[in-house]
C-alpha cells in the first residue's frame, strides 16, 4: 500500500517501510510522529485507489523519526558584472529522517 502525504509545504508518495528526508518535524529521535494529511491511499499495484478533496477524513500514516539532521549545504551567490559585486553564502536546510509504519 502506498500514500501521497503532505507535510513541510511538500507532498511526498511514501509506502510502508520506507525512510524518507522530510522538512523538520517537532518530535524527538525515536518518537512515533503521526502524518494526518493524506491526499491519497491506494494499494501497490494501483487498485482501490481513494483520494481526498483536499486530504482524506480519518485516514492517518504513522512515521517513527530516526534523526533530526541537516542536509548538504547549497551555495548561493549572487554576481553582478562591471561592478564587482559577488556575494556568496551558504544555507543547510533541518530535515528528519522518518520511517514510515504500515499504511491503512
């Protein structure tokens, strides 16, 4: 069984069993964290599917967070020419590794 959720701004298909890199999430490193906007369910091989208007009513998904870490850093500049501006800074972005339980 597999499920798109939503979560951090994003939409992400997970299926059971599977670790995903999410934006932060406030829970601590081995708590259960429960993903309640579901915008569809549907089992492997694309049957039974049931999508939500925007997300599904009672359907929840359980993760368990691995770890709160931070990605790899991105750089980003800023460059105008002739006049010799250049800018360049750096940013790593929270994200948790979560495990997500069984589905449905």
């Amino acid at each position: 069984m597999f499920a798109i959720i939503e979560t951090g701004g994003k939409q992400y298909l997970v299926k059971s069993g599977q670790t995903v890199n999410i934006e932060k999430v406030e829970a601590e490193q081995g708590k259960e964290f429960i993903f309640d906007k579901v915008l569809m369910l549907a089992e492997d091989d694309g049957s039974n599917v049931k999508l939500g208007s925007p997300y599904l009513d009672g359907v929840k998904v359980p993760g368990t967070v691995e770890a709160q870490e931070r990605s790899a850093k991105i750089r980003v500049v800023k460059f105008k020419r002739k006049v010799r501006y250049h800018k360049v800074h750096g940013h790593r972005q929270h994200i948790s590794k979560v495990k997500i339980g069984s589905i449905g």
